[in-house]
C-alpha cells in the first residue's frame, strides 16, 4: 500500500496465539498520521487509513473517542473534536486485537505550505542562517515534508514524516514556511504544525487536480501539450538516449585529449514524470494529504506561470477553488505571496513585462474569499530570483493570517491598495484603501508613477499624497487617462502606509499586455 506507514503495538500482538485466534487484521495510516504530528484545532480532525473490510474501528486521543466500521475495500475515517489545543496525547486506533499507535500528538494550528522555489527554499539559504537555525528550539512547532512525486492519477500516500523543530530538523525546511508558522505559533501561543509541500520551478497547473483543468476550456491547451508530449514520448526518449549515447562517446574522447567537452549536449525530453506535467504534482503532492485537517495554506508561486500571465487570472484561482473543494473543509484561508521585485531595472516607462502582469493577476485574485497576498516588491534583489529575505516574507503572509484567519480586526494586513481614480484636470487622483495612518514614503518624494493620454503613451510621472489620496501628473500629459504604479520586472516605487506595509503594483488601464494571448 504505498505511501502508507504501518505501527503496531506489540504488546497487543501478544496477547492471543496463532493457535487460537485467527490472523489479526494489519491497521495502516498514511504518513501525514503519524508521531509528531499537529492536529487542528477546533474543527473535526479527521483520521483515516485501511485494515480488513466491514471491520470496527475504533479511534481514541486523549478522552475523545470513536469509532467507526470499515468499508468493503477495508477503507476508514473518524472525524475527532472539534478538539482544544494541547498535548502531547497518544493515538490509538483498534481493529480486533490489533492496535496502531501514534505518539507525542499536539493540538493547534496547522498549515500547508506550497509552491515552487521560493517556498521550498531552506532556512539554510535565508537571511543570517547560522542565527536562526541555532534559535530554532520549538518543541510544540512541528515539521512534515512531502516527498517529491509526480504521478498520472490521484495517490492516497505520500513520503514524509513529522519532526518537532529543533536547531537540527530545521536547516531544510521551508523558510517562509517556518517564518511564518513561527510568528503564528508565538503570537497565538498554540502549537503548530507545518507540511511543506513544494517544488521548484514547478507552474500552477501542475498542483491543480484533471477534472479542474478540463472544466475550463481557457486550460486546454495546457492538457493538449501534455497529451501529445506522452504520447511521443517513447519514441522522443529513445531518441535522446541514443543521442545522449554518441555524444558521451565525444566527452569521453574531448577529456582524453584534455579538450573541453561537446557544447551541443542533448535535452532529456519532458515526459510522464516530469513535475510540470498538467495535475502531477495535485496528483502526487496534495490528493495523499487530503483530508488532513488544516486551517490554511500558504503560496509562493507564478515565476513559471509569467509568461502566461493572462491565463493565471483564471489558472490560479482555480487551483485555490480546486483545493478548497477537494479538502471539503469549507473556504479556509489561502494567502499567497505577490512576485518580488527581479532582474535589471528598465528605465522606460512603457517597457513591457511579463512579471508585472503576473503581479496584476494574483492582486485579481483577491475577489475570491478569505484570501490574502503578501506585497514584496521592495525586498526583491534584481540579480537573484530567490531574494534571502525570507523573514519579512513570513511576516507579511501572518498579518494578513491575523485579519483573515484569525479575526483580528485591529490587524494591519495590507499596505496601501488602488480603489479608484478620478481626472482632475490635467491631473489624475488615485483613491488608496488600506492607508492605516496615512501614506508615506521611505524617504524623498513618491516615485513609481506613470501616466498617459489616450495615445496609450506612458511617462514617468510626479507624485503628491493628499490624504487617501495620490495626485499624480506629468507635463508632458496635458489630457491623461491612465495611471500605473510599481509597473516593471524590477520597478523603482517607493508608497507605503503608516504601518510600513509597501503599496501593491497596479494599473488603472485594461490595455492589451504582452501575454495577452499566450496560452
């Protein structure tokens, strides 16, 4: 049974002979149930796994019990609680004289934690690892992370196990994930536990189930790609292989004669486990985690998915509503990290980019409920597509968990974000929400702005804050229309609130982008 992780009290194996009693059932739960683990609070925790069919089965943490009888493919779920936060607790789950335990179960907060490189990257690799990584003794936090697999149908395990977090389980693991589950866990006071499931350079379709991508024909080309990319795969394989083959033959002889080797070295092709197959990530990477009991999740993602940047604004949302239904667990909170800001800074305001439409469709998808992003275009580094700072990353991801999540509606969750505009003669005025104390620069006046007249022409603009308001106006513009902010691969843009939240790219205009129609 893959995926599946097997624990048997011996003492309860003992206690019958083969003798006199028939075979005892096996008792498996998937690897997500499992010593270490966090439960969530106050919701129904469900445990599941397998024995023999039409058996009971019967469930007990601490004074909570249940029981259950398995179905005809041996099949099992009990839905604990809602439990209070608190631990440690044993698990047991009997079937006949058989008894799995589970052991050292907390009680608290617990959050998935997904995405491509930029999530999986390590606390190792973060700002001041050494400092963190030796502060890192949280034994009510706890670690569980999901094996890379791809796979063409839906698993029922994963590889994995939980780890309580301590200075040596912590170098690996996530560092948004960690930043963020520890102020959590400080903050609220409660344990947490965190499963990072990520892979880097991976796209959104890949963590998003079939029947989800073939609902939506925007999404067909994706599932077209993948369908002829597998069906020629055999013969594509060989093909490199005996290509691979001719031109080791040619390394081998270039090192022999101390000659570098061949520059023309073959590409594997994309084939079935591929992690950018359509769903083989949902596949192999989510589907074994459902229905563990979560509050929310955490995303960082879109740099695979910029070039398509028009097809996320539906792409991503219906990930976020795939899982949402899937986990069956009502609309919990899903927050996500806006792209920083990267590469080398264009000086023209009309420059295209790629990454500034992305930015634009996940602000978009802020309209689906209980939802929330994480601006960071001010701690980007241009020459790194993986900026060290993961600290204020976390942070921004918990403020908005404390608005969205936890009710906390002194929280300030949001840095300034675009509401409106009206003209004002030869000037335009950009209405802001979220200003919590007005807006504010970190030094000199508001830059980012551009603006344009109906020739769609952008120039960079100055810029004044009345208020909840942004004045903004150019000479060159006599007639403007059109106002767009932080609007770059690498945009120079400087507006916060009083909080010291960074205000969110945007644009006033629905003009055609450059991946308008890419697919």
């Amino acid at each position: 049974m893959r995926g599946f992780v097997l624990t048997l009290c011996i003492a309860a194996c003992c206690c019958f002979t083969a003798a006199a009693d028939k075979p005892q059932p096996e008792i498996t739960l998937p690897s997500v149930i499992g010593d270490h683990m966090v439960l969530q609070q106050d919701n129904p925790a469900p445990i599941w796994g397998k024995t023999d069919p039409k058996i009971k089965v019967t469930v007990t943490l601490g004074d909570v019990k249940k029981s259950v009888k398995s179905d005809e493919q041996g099949k099992w779920r009990v839905d604990l609680g809602p439990l209070r936060p608190g631990g440690p607790y044993e698990l047991t789950v009997k079937a006949k004289k058989t008894k799995a335990v589970v052991q050292d179960v907390l009680v608290g907060e617990v959050w998935v934690c997904s995405g491509q490189s930029n999530m999986e990257w390590p606390v190792s690799r973060a700002l001041n690892p050494e400092e963190e990584i030796k502060n890192a003794n949280y034994p009510n936090m706890r670690l569980f992370t999901v094996k890379k697999k791809v796979s063409g149908e839906p698993l029922d395990g994963c590889e994995g196990s939980w780890s309580v977090c301590t200075p040596e389980t912590i170098p690996n693991f996530s560092a948004v994930g960690y930043f963020f589950g520890r102020r959590v866990h400080e903050t609220l006071k409660v344990p947490v536990g965190l499963i990072n499931t990520s892979w880097g350079g991976t796209p959104s379709e890949s963590w998003t189930s079939m029947p989800k991508l073939q609902s939506n024909p925007d999404f067909k080309p994706i599932l077209d790609r993948w369908t002829d990319m597998i069906a020629k795969y055999p013969q594509a394989k060989a093909e490199f292989d005996a290509a691979m083959a001719e031109w080791q033959k040619k390394a081998d002889e270039a090192k022999a004669k101390n000659e570098p080797e061949p520059k023309d070295r073959p590409r594997e092709p994309m084939g079935p486990e591929h992690p950018w197959r359509a769903a083989g990530l949902y596949n192999g990477m989510i589907q074994p985690l459902i229905p563990f009991g979560i509050r929310g999740a955490i995303w960082y993602q879109g740099e695979s998915n910029a070039g398509r940047a028009y097809q996320y604004r539906s792409l991503f949302p219906a990930m976020i509503e795939d899982w949402r239904a899937n986990w069956n667990q009502g609309e919990f909170p899903f927050f996500f990290v806006q792209l920083a800001n990267f590469m080398k800074r264009n000086p023209d305001a009309n420059a295209p980019s790629a990454w500034a439409e992305l930015r634009e469709a996940q602000s978009m998808t802020l309209g689906l409920e209980n939802t929330g992003q994480a601006v960071i275009i001010d701690i980007g580094e241009a020459d790194d597509i993986h900026p060290k700072n993961k600290q204020d990353v976390g942070a921004r991801l918990s403020q908005a968990a404390w608005k969205v999540a936890y009710g906390m509606d002194s929280a300030v969750w949001s840095g300034p974000v675009y509401d409106s505009m009206r003209v004002d003669g030869a000037a335009i005025r950009i209405k802001f929400t979220q200003t919590n104390g007005g807006l504010v620069t970190n030094g000199g006046p508001i830059k980012g702005f551009a603006i344009a007249g109906e020739d769609q022409k952008f120039v960079w603009a100055s810029a004044t804050a009345e208020g909840d308001e942004v004045v903004v106006s150019a000479a060159e513009v006599a007639k403007p229309v059109a106002v767009r902010y932080g609007w770059g691969d690498n945009p120079y843009c400087n507006l916060y609130n009083g909080a010291g939240m960074p205000a969110s790219p945007f644009r006033t205009d629905d003009w055609p982008g450059v991946t308008v129609n890419e697919r």
